[in-house]
C-alpha cells in the first residue's frame, strides 16, 4: 500500500491511507468511516495517544515526587548538620570562650562525618588551642 498516493472517491483503502497519514488527535477525529476495521483501528491509535498522555503525566508526577524526597533530605541533611555543631560548641564552651571564627567554622560545615569526627574531638580536647590543632590537621 503506498500511503502519499492522493485519495480517489470511492477507493476502499482511502481510510486506510488517511488512518496511517494522520499525524494529530484532531486528525483521528475527523476520519469518518464505515469500514469497521479502520473504525477499531482509530480507537486503538485513540488508547495509545491517551496511554502515552496517562504515561507522561505519571513520569511527570513520579519526578516531582522523586525531587521532593531529594529536597527533603536535603533538609533533613541540613538540620542534622545545624544540631551536631551546636553539640560540638556546647562541649568547647566547657573548656573556655569560643573564638568567633570557630564558631562559624563549626557552623557552616555540612559534612556529617566532619562533624562527628569533631565531636569526638571535641569530648576528648584538654582545651581549645588542643581541639582547633586537631581540626586544622
């Protein structure tokens, strides 16, 4: 069957031709036939146009949902982070004043296992200069 010859009134494959050279939903709608096959055919071209829409709808629903459990790790990360260096300046405001510049060293980092190594730093630091050799090493 060649599908680009033009259509000729009253030739049984023109539905068939327009079913295959139909590129739009719109297009789907405006075949009219008789044929019961081309009939079924359009509806199933129909399930699939709808299939792929349901499809990209779920992908688009599932990436959200996906960046939304990234950003609230990330968030969980954050104050995970906060807590423990707020652990690490109470245990250094034992052994005397904190340094400013300390203070938002300890604040800003985010690595969690910086922070715990700190901590154990930190307990174990006979004094400050002690506890900012450590961390400097």
């Amino acid at each position: 069957m060649e599908l680009n010859k033009p259509l000729r009134d009253g030739d049984a494959m023109n539905d068939w031709i327009q079913l295959f050279n139909t590129e739009t939903m719109e297009g789907l709608d405006m075949i009219r036939t008789k044929n019961a096959g081309v009939a079924e055919a359009v509806e199933v071209v129909r399930r699939m146009s709808l299939g792929r829409i349901v499809r990209e709808t779920y992908e688009s629903y599932m990436k959200a949902k996906m960046d939304r459990r990234a950003e609230d790790e990330f968030v969980r990360n954050e104050g995970r982070a906060e807590g423990r260096a707020m652990y690490i300046l109470q245990v250094l405001k034992g052994l005397g004043d904190v340094p400013q510049a300390m203070q938002e060293r300890i604040l800003a980092e985010r690595n969690l296992d910086t922070l715990d190594t700190w901590f154990e730093m930190a307990m174990n630091a006979s004094d400050l200069r002690e506890f900012e050799r450590n961390i400097n090493q």
